[in-house]
C-alpha cells in the first residue's frame, strides 16, 4: 500500500511537471545552461523594422523575460520613447508566474506618458511611454509587445539583444523589411551570423537570428561594441527628413545633407558684428584673435539643449542666440563660426560622438551615429577644435569629451571625415609633491601640491566649478586610497594656459603614517599617490583591450625625519618598462630628509589580447613598487 501511493505521488508530481512545461513560459522549460550565472533569460525576442515609404518606417517589437532574482528586477519595466517624428501605436503587457501562468495584464491605464526631457534641456519634444510589473515571487516572466511608427527614415534601428552581462538569451530574431527592388546597409558585429534576404513580390526581407546564447564574460577595458555581444547596426542607403531628401552611401553624401540643413544660419546683427570687429582690432596673430571670439563666446552664452522636432538636426539661426544669449550644442558652434567668420576666420561645422570613454564612430559604415556639434578652425599648420558648450575650457581644448575620435566636417563639398586632437602623456600630467615631516612615534603630517593638466585637471576642475566646499572635501577624502588621514585644509587655483591647468593644495595629518616594532619605523614614502587597483586577471582574454588616456604622474616626496631618526635600510632604485609604458622609483637621504621620486608614463592605445597578461603583470609590478618600505631606526 505504502509503495502505491508512493508510486501515485510521484505520477502526480511527474503530470504537474508536464502540465507547467507546457506552459510556453514556464521556468522549468529553461536549459540550465542557460540560467546558470543569469539574472534574467531572454526567452524570446523579435523585432521587425519595416520601411513603408521614403518618409514612414513602422518597428514592431516582442519579447518575452524570464527574471530570475532581483538582479533582473529592471526587465519588468518598458519604455518606449517617441516625439514630434514618431508615435508609439501600440502597447501590450502580460505578467506569468513560475509556472508560466498569467498573473496580470496591462491596463490602459497602467501606461505612462511622460516627458523625456534631459537635465539640461530646456526645450525638447521627446517623450517616453512607461509601463512596468511589480512581483515578489521569483522568478517570473514578463511579455511585452509594442509598435512605433516613425515619420522619418533617416536612422535604422541598431540590433544587440544580450547587452547585459547577466542576461542569457534563448531565441531572438531581428528583420528589417524593405520595398522590392531596395538594398539594406548593414555592418555585423562580434561573430553574428549572416542575414538571411528573401525577396518577395512587395518587399525584401533581411533576417538575423540568434539561439541559446549563455551569459557573455564581459572583459575590461574592451572596445564599447566587443561587450555589446553578436548584433548589427543598420542604415538607409537614402532617407527623407521632414520632406528632404539625402543620400548617406558615404560620410561625403551625409555631410552634404547637414550642410545644406545648416547652410546660411550664420547671419548676425550688425551691431554684434561691429563688436566682434572692434574686440580684434589691431590683432594680426589669427591665434589670439580665435582666442578672442572664443572667450567671448564662453562669456556671454550659456548652453541649453534644444531638441525640437527637425531641431536635432538643424541649429537655431545665429541672430537667436544673439538675442537669447544660450542655445545648444549645434546653435554654439554656428553662433561662433558666424563671428569667426566676421572676423574673416573660416571655420566648419564638425559632428562627433560625446563623453569620456564612449564608443567612437564605426568610420567604415556612413551613418548618423552622431551626438554633439563642436568647431573647426583650419589654419595654415594647424587646426584649432572649439567645444562651444564649456564655459571654461581654454580655446582648442577639447579633452575625453571629444578627443581622440572621428569627427565629420560638414562643408560645401560634403563630409569629411577627420581626427580630433589626441593628447601625449606630456599633456596629462599630475605632478605632485609632498612636504611631509614624521615623528618618533610614526605619526606625520604632510603638506601636498598637485599641479593637474589635460585631461588629469578635467575632474578637479568640475568640481572646483559644481561642487560646495563640503563636497569637495568629500571628493577629496575619496581620492586618496590612505588607511587614516585627516583633512587640514584645501585649495584650488586655476591657472590659464593652452591645457586645462588646476593647483591643488591640501594640508593633511596622517597618524600611524609609520608603523613601529620595537625601536624601528617602517615607512611606506608613497603614502598619497600609490596605485594599488589591478585590472582583472583572465586565464584566456578574447578581446582586444583598450588604455583611453596618455598620462604622465610624477612624485617627490620630502620626508623631513624627527631628530634621532636615521635610515638603517632603503631600497635600491626600481625600473620598469613595457609597451604600455614605464615607472620608476628611487629614494635617497640628504641630511634628515628622505627624497623619494617617482615617475610613472601610460601609453594609451589599442592592445592585443594575448598581450593583456603583461599588462596585468606591469600593473601588478607597480603596484609592489608602490608600497616599498624603508627601515628607519631611533
């Protein structure tokens, strides 16, 4: 009787397996090589993107996630943007439980519309339509369908569907329809497979399609798209923007089109122009005389992004800003070539990709991959870059935001595609030295003067100019990796130069700055500048790595000992050199003073994978040199 109902249990059990299995989105239907390691399991996603005419594209999206912890929480959350150029037309929702039941769907009025406006926009018609689930029990499934029709045929949707790094992937298929007889650009990336074209008697069909993908290894330090996992990005060979037409085969024929979109919006009020003619008189050095505009410029403008409808494309007339006194990226850029131009300095428009340590644009694929405006100033040896958003940059400074990269001159003859400025490790220095004077008992205190240029005064300069003295005293508590310190007291001094120029000083008390045993001291000189951060270790990289900036850091430290205090024991001098760049440090006794030097160069560049386990190895390296000891005695 016993071993019958066993028997009973167990059929039981095996028919409710059966019966949730059946369920499309069950949990239990999940390879386990799939949710091992995940947050969350892409159980399906399809996403169609479908050019109607030369004007009118609809993309319709599905997609179904299992959320396994709360890791994955943020997948049970949609947002669909949208504004002036498109509407969303449809969206739908469903919520299932483990056991891939429904829970909830949807409600009309569970969809937000909301206002996508930027924190420094001031005015910009995009919008976002929200919806979301909230459920405790772990895991479940959230499916989510929604359709977008777009008025303008200038961008195609770019495809990556396993972003995350914890996100596993079951089935996903991406296709993008087009009339019969047109031919689709794509670029493919990170080993996705080719597409599959299908011509039909109305339109050609381009599909991609991607299974059973476990979780990526993301690697550091790799380029931005290598850990965007196998995807495509895709573009028009010709599009229509608001009724203009333009072509973008090549950055030639995309430079063309902006332009003429741009074209004859420089025109400025006599008035204003006088001035700017009487602000250069007598100047004949053209250097000094862009570094007048520019300062101008940075001191009667202010920047306010501006994204209405053809506005994302189009700059405000310069005779605006004139007037309003502030504008965006693009109205900056036109408002000082309109005054260059006064003063009879050509100058072109450029577009670029912005921010520190963003992805650069692909250069073999012409498209719209752009997000910022800056300046152009062709000299007869040189080129001077304006960043016309900064008020405090000097004039042909233009840093990570939007150095080293490709930028598309936009000029009469259509666009060229060119290098902005890169920066030597000379540029980006921090020189630093320490005034430090340590009693008997191990205990110091230390005067510290850092001078910062380039793209290593970009931090501190910001916030010098965003931040409250309470903040920057936080900020600075959190630059030094020093077990126990106090802060003194602190300054900043910007100095005007070509680089970006801030003196830093600070006054700190660092008790336990030597740690005794018996009658001897042992004292780390490097207290304030020793880099003790690895990269990760990988037993076998697959990606090339990434090293963004040059930067030059150089040390003398002055350790003024109590009197009866001695050196019993240095250390001899260290030198370290690889292709990623050198380091050195020495120490040495004059009088009752310790001086101890360091000088450590990074070379930024794009390195080899199977090079990664020497650079680690070099970090690692300085890292010891950083915390080399000398033994002092009473």
């Amino acid at each position: 009787m016993k071993n019958k109902q066993v028997i009973g249990l167990a059929a039981c059990w095996l028919i409710s397996l059966a019966s949730r299995a059946g369920e499309p989105f069950s949990v239990v239907t999940i390879p386990a090589e799939l949710s091992a390691g995940a947050s969350a399991v892409m159980r399906i996603h399809e996403h169609t993107f479908k050019v109607k005419t030369p004007s009118e594209a609809t993309e319709t999206v599905h997609y179904a996630v299992t959320i396994l912890n709360q890791e994955g929480k943020s997948y049970a959350k949609l947002e669909v943007p949208y504004s002036k150029l498109s509407k969303v037309s449809s969206i739908e929702g469903t919520l299932f439980n483990a056991e891939g039941k429904t829970v909830r769907r949807l409600k009309r009025g569970d969809i937000q519309d909301l206002s996508a406006i930027s924190d420094v926009s001031l005015f910009e018609d995009n919008r976002v339509k929200s919806a979301g689930f909230t459920y405790a029990d772990y895991p479940f499934t959230v499916e989510f369908r929604y359709e977008v029709t777009t008025y303008s045929t200038m961008t195609y949707p770019a495809w990556f569907p396993q972003t995350d790094e914890k996100l596993a992937l079951e089935s996903a298929t991406f296709q993008v329809l087009l009339p019969a007889g047109q031919s689709l650009r794509y670029k493919i990336l990170n080993r996705l497979p080719a597409p599959e074209v299908v011509d039909g008697p109305t339109e050609r069909a381009y599909r991609w399609q991607l299974k059973r993908q476990k979780v990526a290894d993301y690697e550091a330090y790799a380029p931005y798209y290598t850990n965007l996992g196998p995807g495509v990005v895709t573009a028009p060979k010709e599009f229509e923007l608001e009724a203009r037409k333009g072509q973008m085969n090549t950055w030639q024929d995309l430079g063309r089109f902006l332009y003429q979109l741009n074209d004859g919006r420089d025109q400025l009020p006599e008035p204003l122009r006088r001035q700017a003619l009487e602000l250069v008189a007598g100047e004949t050095d053209v250097r000094t005389k862009i570094q007048k505009i520019y300062g101008f410029v940075q001191q009667h403008t202010r920047y306010v992004s501006i994204q209405l409808g053809i506005g994302g494309w189009q700059t405000f007339p310069a005779s605006v800003v004139a007037e309003k006194g502030y504008g965006d990226c693009k109205a900056l850029s036109n408002y000082t070539g309109a005054l260059l131009k006064t003063v009879g300095i050509p100058s072109s428009l450029a577009l670029v990709v912005a921010g520190r340590n963003t992805a650069d644009v692909l250069p073999d694929f012409p498209s719209s991959q752009f997000n910022h405006m800056i300046l152009c100033v062709p000299l007869a040896k040189d080129t001077v870059w304006l960043e016309c958003t900064n008020p405090y940059v000097p004039a042909g400074y233009v840093g990570s935001f939007t150095g080293n990269r490709h930028a598309l001159l936009l000029t009469p003859e259509g666009g060229k595609l060119v290098r902005t400025p890169s920066y030597r490790p000379e540029d980006n220095q921090q020189n630093r030295s320490v005034r430090l004077r340590l009693d008997a008992s191990g205990n110091a205190t230390a005067d510290v003067r850092t001078t910062y240029t380039g793209i290593q005064a970009e931090a501190i300069e910001s916030v010098m100019y965003t931040a409250s003295p309470d903040d920057q005293r936080q900020w600075l508590y959190e630059q030094f990796r020093i077990p126990n310190f106090t802060i003194s007291s602190f300054s900043f001094q910007e100095q005007k130069h070509t680089l970006p120029t801030v003196i830093e000083q600070i006054a700190i008390q660092l008790p336990t700055c030597a740690t005794r045993t018996g009658n001897r001291l042992f004292f780390v000189p490097n207290q304030v500048s020793s880099d003790q951060i690895l990269p990760i270790q990988y037993d076998q990289r697959t990606s090339a790595f990434r090293l963004p900036s040059s930067y030059l850091d150089s040390d003398t430290v002055f350790c003024q000992l109590a009197p009866g205090l001695g050196v019993e024991h240095g250390f001899e001098p260290v030198l370290l050199t690889s292709r990623f760049g050198r380091y050195q440090a020495s120490v040495q006794m004059e009088g009752n003073t310790v001086k101890y030097i360091r000088r450590l160069v990074i070379e930024a560049g794009l390195y080899a994978p199977e090079t990664y386990a020497e650079y680690v190895d070099f970090r690692r390296k300085i890292a010891k040199a950083d915390r080399m000891q000398i033994l002092l005695k009473n």
